[in-house]
C-alpha cells in the first residue's frame, strides 16, 4: 500500500477514487508516566513515555486507515493529513488521541 500525503503518486496513474479513509487512536497515558513526563517538562528534556504513547497512537490510526483502504480493494491513500490532541479527562489525566485521514485509491501497477 503506497500512503503519501500530496494529492497524487509521481509518475503513477490514478484509476479510480474510492472515498475518504479514517483511522482513529485514543491512548490514555497512565499516571505514572504523567506524573514523571510533568517532572521532565518542569526541568527540561524529552518525555520518552509520551513519545512512545504517540508513535504507539500514530501507528495503529495508520494501521486502521490503511485496513480501511484495503477492504475497499485499494492499493493507496493519497492527501494523508495526521492530527495530533490531548484530551484532558476528569480527574486531571490526558488521554491522546491521533486520528489519520486520507483518500483510497486505485493506481496503476
């Protein structure tokens, strides 16, 4: 499956559109990476726990889309727009979420 996130494939024909594909991850991030991931920002430094958590998201909202592609007999997904938020929740946790939005299609092999 060839993803990209310009409105066509250089050098390939598009044969046919088949629609909008979503994929959405929410991940909660528990409270002990939160308590140490709000120490590192409070002295500076990178959160690895949060960096993992968003790969984490990323992939399985890529991994959705693309499932979604597949199932409608496309070989691509073109116009790729990934969205990043955090979520506050009651209680004071965050939970992230990461949502990949693109347009299925059929190109030439």
């Amino acid at each position: 499956m060839l993803i990209t996130t310009t409105p066509n494939i250089e050098g390939k024909n598009i044969k046919s559109y088949h629609g909008l594909v979503t994929g959405e991850a929410i991940l909660g991030a528990n409270i002990f990476k939160d308590f140490f991931a709000g120490i590192r920002d409070i002295v500076g430094g990178r959160s690895s726990a949060y960096e993992n958590e968003l790969k984490n998201a990323r992939n399985i909202a890529m991994d959705t889309m693309t499932g979604e592609a597949y199932r409608l007999g496309c070989n691509a997904i073109i116009g790729v727009d990934l969205d990043y938020e955090t979520i506050g929740i009651s209680g004071g946790g965050n939970m992230l979420m990461v949502s990949a939005t693109g347009t299925a299609v059929k190109i030439d092999d």
